[in-house]
C-alpha cells in the first residue's frame, strides 16, 4: 500500500482495488512498519453455559 500510494495512487483507489476500508488503508500507509499480528486466545463458546442454566 504504501508504494502504491507514494506512487500516486488514491487511498480510495486502493481501498477500492483491495476490497478494504479507506480508514485501513490510509492506518497502513502512514504506518512506518507493516503491524505484526498476534496470535489471541479463542473467546467462549456459546456452549459453555454456567450450571444453573441448564436445567
């Protein structure tokens, strides 16, 4: 993206291109470095009902 932008393309035209938001595009191509992504812990499970509501 931020080639793409330092070369004269449109943070809309590149979003567009991308299928992304024109906000993820301009957070990326102001970012210095491209953001690592961290792995995270899988949230509850609707099936994980506390005791009382089960009967």
């Amino acid at each position: 993206m931020r080639h793409r932008h330092a070369g004269g393309e449109t943070l809309l035209g590149i979003a567009r291109a991308m299928g992304l938001a024109r906000a993820t595009v301009r957070n990326y191509a102001a970012a210095d470095t491209f953001p690592a992504w961290l792995p995270h812990d899988a949230g509850p499970s609707l099936l994980d009902v506390p005791p009382l509501l089960r009967d």
